[in-house]
C-alpha cells in the first residue's frame, strides 16, 4: 500500500508488521517517534501478542532486549548518539552471546559539543562491536532492511542494526510502499531460536570463557559474520521477487560501467551524489557511484570488484576517526590493495552541516583534475579554524574551543555570563 508517510512511522510499521514480541525502548532524537508508534499500536491492541516496556535509559532497553531474546522473543529496539554509547556494554554482549535483536539507530553525531543533527558517528564507534550493520540511503529501504534485519539476524543468531539517518530520513515525510502482513509472514518465518532458556532444557547463556577458548568463540562470530556476505545477496533477489522493488543487498552501483571517477558512499546522502552525477554526466564526465549498504561484515570482494575499472575513489563519509581522517576509506583502500586507484577521503556533513550539489561536484572536479587532496574536509571555515588556533597559541587560558567558534561566529548564547 502506497502511504505519505514520516520516516519513522514507515519504520515502526515495517518492525509491526515482523510481529516483535518484546519492544523496549528510552527516547532520544531522533529515533524517539519510531517507538513511539509502536507504543501506540500495543496499547492499542493493533500489535499483539507483544509487551512494550519502558525503561529508564538505553543500557537497560538493550538488556532488556538481551533478556528477552535469551528467552526466546523476536526482541526489538532503537537509539541513536549517546544513546548508542550508553548502551556500549551491553550492545556488546548482544552480539558476543549470538542474540537476533534488530535496533535501529537513527544515526546522529556524538559530543561534546552537544549536537542532535545527523552523521553517522555513532554507528561508526560501534562498528567492530559484532553487529550486522547496514545503512538505508531512503525511507523506502529503510523499511525494506528492517524485514530483511528480522530474517537474517534470526538464521545466524546474530543482533543487526539499521542504520537510517537522523531528521534526514527519520522526520521526512516520503511515499513509500508498506508491504502487506501476508506479504510479510511469506518472507519472514516464524522466529525459531537457535538457543533459548528453558527450565525444561536447562542451560547457561553467557559463561565465564578463558584463554583456552575465547579465541575460538570470537572467530566463530566472524565466521557468521561472513556468512552474512554469502546470504545477504540471495536473500536481497528473493525480497525483490516477493515485492517488486530492489531494496537492500551489499551494495549497489550507479552509472559506474565506464566510469573513471567512482565515489563511494553510504545513507542518505547517495541521493545528493547521484544528482551530481547525473548533472556532471550530462557534461561529459565519466564519474559514477558506489552506495554500500551493507557496512559490516564488509563485503571486500564485492568492493573490489565494484571499483575495478575506477582510475580514483573517492570516499564521502559523514565520520572522522580523530587523528587518522576516514573510516569508511580505510576500508575501501583495504579492498583496492595492490591496485594503482588513487583513493581519496572527503569528510562531510559532521553535525549535519548541508552536503550541497555546488561543493559536491567542485570536490569531483578537483578529483578528476588532480589537485584533491588525500584528506579534505568539505566547507571547512579555514577562517575560523585559523583564529581558534591563533587564540591557543597567544594565550595559556584559551578558553573552551566550541564556545570560543560560536562567539567568534556571532551565535547568540555563546556566550554564558
């Protein structure tokens, strides 16, 4: 059924209709209307069998989840920022006790500076906590990957986190396509645990482990993390017979056959890159791009393969690792060693600064001409960059950096006397 619908609420729909029975959940913007939604449609009796708690912060959301899926419910929650990082213990254990919880983190930056807006910092620190993680570049495939979450995490007992970015995706009202409970009973069988606790068959869910075989069990859960690669693709063709549209897989191309300059990406910003694509290409430009979805386990030969005929890369991430620059591209170069790509990292949109075609298809240009730099930083303010390091160097008691870049811009409030 053809809906205008927020962002969010397609989301809590789409969880709806994969029959969770356990949704816990503390709010945190953005992802505060997806459940919500959800609370309403338990309360009223829409979504049942199926008990929603509320809890008193996102550490216990996940441990409840934790409980809950141990106990054998399809378990369900979301976050976003801090939220995601208070929660770091315990998202953590989900994944190291082989637990198929689906959250949905809307992703947003991290502070200090306190910030609400949109990047994907957060899921980016959690990205080797042993999560399936994968990213919707619309609220069409954020639906979409939700179901798929639900099917997949269940087959390899492992929790998976889709990713959908904040106000961008979350608060925007888009039409999308909700899929029929019918439709999705077909696709998502009932949930069958691969472990579970009963008093019939007693067991132990998170034993002390030692040296004589931790090593063993971390390796077991990147071998289903690989599996993960194998299963993801098949499973991507059947949704689209099941629904008729192409949604989710490992990745996806965009006018990249002849493409010399290939730009790589993830979220929602691919929609912004393929309109300057096609402005560029309508030039002459031989540029395409590449959208993952699937971020971890990271699909290496798809990658590779993908960017094969690319003479450069460049990688647009919304995340910095502080001291090295790019995340994503870290994993991109891993892909094209022992290819002669120049793979080049554009750190964009932290704290949701405005990603435009203009400073897009300048960056590409200078790609293709050569005078892109290793790491750049999109619309940096080299200006106030300058002036914030010049009151360090003149002055011991400089005072808080984030305070002193609002004042010098004029924002009212910088100030607190």
């Amino acid at each position: 059924m053809l809906k205008q619908v927020e962002g969010s609420r397609a989301v809590a729909e789409a969880v709806a209709l994969c029959r969770p029975e356990v949704i816990c959940a503390y709010p945190i913007s953005p992802q505060t209307h997806i459940v919500e939604a959800l609370g309403e449609m338990v309360k009223r009796g829409t979504l049942a069998p199926c008990e929603f708690i509320n809890v008193e912060s996102e550490f216990a959301a996940m441990s409840v989840a934790i409980g809950a899926s141990a106990a054998a419910a399809r378990a369900y929650t979301a976050t976003a920022s801090q939220g995601l990082l208070f929660m770091a213990e315990a998202v953590f254990n989900a994944s190291g006790l082989g637990l198929p919880i689906v959250m949905t983190v809307a992703n947003r930056a991290i502070g200090a500076p306190i910030n609400i807006w949109n990047d994907h910092t957060d899921a980016m620190s959690q990205r080797d906590c042993g999560w399936i993680q994968l990213f919707a570049e619309t609220n069409q495939e954020a639906l979409d990957l939700h179901i798929q979450a639900f099917r997949l995490g269940e087959e390899l007992s492992l929790p998976v986190m889709v990713c959908m970015d904040g106000f961008i995706l979350t608060h925007a009202y888009e039409r999308v396509d909700v899929p029929t409970q019918a439709q999705v009973d077909a696709y998502l069988p009932p949930y069958t645990p691969r472990q579970s606790l009963d008093p019939a068959e007693p067991v132990s869910i998170g034993a002390m482990v030692g040296p004589e075989a931790f090593m063993e069990v971390r390796y077991l859960a990147h071998v289903k993390q690989m599996r993960a690669l194998e299963l993801i693709p098949g499973w991507a063709e059947e949704f689209r017979r099941a629904f008729g549209r192409d949604s989710g897989g490992l990745l996806h191309r965009y006018r990249c056959e002849d493409a010399e300059l290939v730009v790589v990406a993830l979220g929602s910003v691919l929609g912004t890159v393929k309109d300057t694509v096609d402005a560029m290409r309508e030039r002459g430009t031989r540029i395409g791009v590449l959208g993952i979805t699937c971020f971890r386990p990271w699909p290496q030969d798809a990658v590779r393969a993908a960017l094969a005929q690319a003479k450069q890369i460049v990688v647009l991430e919304k995340s910095l690792a502080v001291g090295l620059g790019g995340i994503v591209s870290t994993n991109v170069r891993t892909s094209t060693s022992g290819n002669a790509q120049a793979v080049r990292t554009v750190i964009a949109g932290l704290g949701g600064r405005p990603i435009t075609r203009t400073s897009l298809e300048r960056t590409f240009a200078q790609a293709l001409d050569g005078t892109l730099e290793a790491l750049t930083f999109l619309d940096l303010d080299h200006g106030v960059v300058e002036r914030a390091l010049a009151r360090e160097r003149e002055q011991r008691r400089s005072g808080p950096i984030a305070e002193n870049i609002l004042r010098d811009l004029g924002v009212v409030g910088a100030r607190i006397s």
